[in-house]
C-alpha cells in the first residue's frame, strides 16, 4: 500500500490493485500484486503473485510487463527500489516459509532498458535478499531473509567505491523493513525492534523496543509522514514517534481493524490508512483537527511520581 505523489492510495491484494482518489475506490488492476513502488517519475512498478511472479511497469500510459523473457534471470521477485541514478534495483529467490536462506538468490539492476545481475554481490551475500533501501547519499542498504532462529543479515553496498559490507553482525533480528526519515536517519524494523542508523553511518545509534514505549517488538511496518512522526506498525497495533519518544499508540480499542498492522499511509485529507494480515483488512483514522476547548497546562510530567490515591492537574478553557 502506498500514497502516490498525486495524493492517490494504491493497494495491492489477491484480487488485484485498488486505487482511492479521494472520493472513491476503483479497480486499477485485475492481476494478484503483492509489491507496489513509485519512482522518481512516479511511474509504478508492481510486483504480481502469479506462478511464476513477473513484474510490471505502468507510466500513467502504457502497462509494460517484464518476464524470464525480457532479461530477468529470476521471476521469483522479492523486493524493489531506485538509485539515486534512477537505475531501478530488483532482488530474487525462491523462499519457503520461515526460510532463512532462499534457494537461486540474484540481484539485478534495471538501467531503463536492460537488466543486469549483480553477480559480485549476490555472490559475497549469497542469501535472498529480500528489503532493500537506496538511501539519497549512494549506499543501498540490503536486508536478507531470516526467521524466529535465524537473524536477516544487512549489507550496505557502496555504488560510488563498489564496497560492500555486512553491518548488523545479525543482532537485528528479521528484518521487515527499511526507511529513512526527514532528518536522513535510516530507520532498521524487525522482529527485534527499531535500531536507527545515521546517513553513511554503519553502527546504529539507537534501538528502541518495547522498554521505550513501543507497542511490540514486532515491527512490521514504518512509515514517516508530513510532520516526521514515524508510526510503527506492529504485530499488536500502532506506535507513533516523534521528538525522541513514542507519544500514541492506536489499537483495535481506537477502531482498527486489526492489531497486526502489516502497511500504512497517508491521503491528502490527512486521513492515515492501515493494512492488515488478517482478512486484507483496511482502516482508517483521522486526526481532529480541532484543537479542544480544554487543556492541561499544568500536572505530573512523564516518568514523574505521583500519590497512589489522588493526582492534581490545572486546566484552562472549558466546554
């Protein structure tokens, strides 16, 4: 699920591609999708669960397919991102569940009319890649499978030196995936938490769980909206970040769905919208945007301690 830079929603599911304008949902595609990604043109590329998988380029125009036939050495696609150069990066391999390893990994890079394996790198990693993030600064951060025993791996490759790098030491757990925010930290989720990495840095600086306020370890899902809160969808609701530390969480109590958040985006109105495993379940929450009538401005500050019978705050306004 995603939000296209002309405000649209965009959803992939088994029956197909759904499309909300604002107004409405309407049927954009009747092909089984389970990724979708925007370019720098915001042309979109689409990644369809069909036996074998095959891949699909669509301009606003013309809907292009791509296919063992067109150059791609594997339709078992996993994953997709773009450079800085616009070169489109695709990763393979065959996976079956709760697989670590994967079976035929490739790597290939799309440079708009011919696809190119990366053999120097699939080879040194040489398990399925399956996130992969190309941060503005040149390095492309690839995140391997791993299960509940066995932990992803991340690499950074460097396009300006061609140094590539294992990072996590495999301390991140299984990794789901990988963002950057507005400030240029890289944002890591996994089975095991946040950890939070500076721009071309390759030690994190931070890891933050469920002793910092987050929901469930769990993370499935990251995604940073207009004002650079990171909400954090996880296997038991919502967590949302901001300023150094989570102020919200959102859960079925809220009006989701479902706790097991698996995507989330944003419309024009403001509304935010979660995706769920459970069902192909789909929520939506809007903020007020009416400040209240009433306020604290004076009380018990975070971490404080207060009596065990009684607490006093001071209010103004009313209503």
């Amino acid at each position: 699920m995603i939000q296209r830079k002309n405000g649209e929603i965009w959803v992939g599911t088994s029956f197909g591609v759904n499309r909300f304008d604002g107004q409405s949902w309407q049927i954009a595609l009747n092909k089984e999708t389970h990724i979708i990604y925007e370019d720098g043109d915001s042309d979109l590329w689409l990644i369809h669960n069909t036996t074998p998988n095959f891949l699909s380029h669509f301009n606003g125009t013309n809907h292009l397919t791509f296919g063992l036939n067109d150059g791609l050495p594997n339709s078992h696609i996993q994953t997709i991102g773009q450079d800085g150069d616009g070169n489109i990066w695709i990763s393979t391999g065959v996976l079956l569940p709760d697989d670590p390893i994967g079976f035929l990994p490739d790597l290939i890079r799309y440079d708009g009319t011919i696809f190119h394996q990366q053999a120097n790198i699939f080879k040194a990693i040489n398990r399925t890649i399956t996130r992969l993030f190309a941060d503005p600064s040149g390095w492309i951060y690839l995140a391997t499978a791993g299960n509940e025993t066995v932990a992803s791996h991340l690499w950074i490759y460097n396009q300006d030196t061609g140094e590539l790098e294992e990072i996590s030491g495999q301390k991140m757990g299984r990794i789901s995936t990988i963002i950057n925010t507005r400030d240029g930290d890289i944002w890591v989720g996994s089975d095991n938490g946040i950890h939070i990495l500076e721009s071309r840095q390759k030690t994190p600086k931070l890891r933050l769980t469920i002793a910092n306020g987050l929901i469930d370890n769990h993370v499935q899902t990251l995604y940073v909206d207009e004002e650079n809160r990171v909400w954090v969808g996880t296997n038991d609701g919502v967590s949302i970040f901001q300023n150094g530390r989570f102020f919200r969480t959102l859960t079925v109590s809220d009006g989701l769905n479902s706790n097991n958040i698996s995507a989330i985006t944003a419309s024009l109105d403001g509304s935010f919208w979660f995706g769920s495993f459970d069902d192909g379940n789909l929520s939506r929450f809007k903020q007020e945007a009416i400040s209240p009538t009433t306020r604290i401005i004076s009380g018990p500050m975070n971490g404080e301690i207060v009596g065990e019978t009684s607490v006093s705050f001071k209010f103004e306004g009313g209503g």
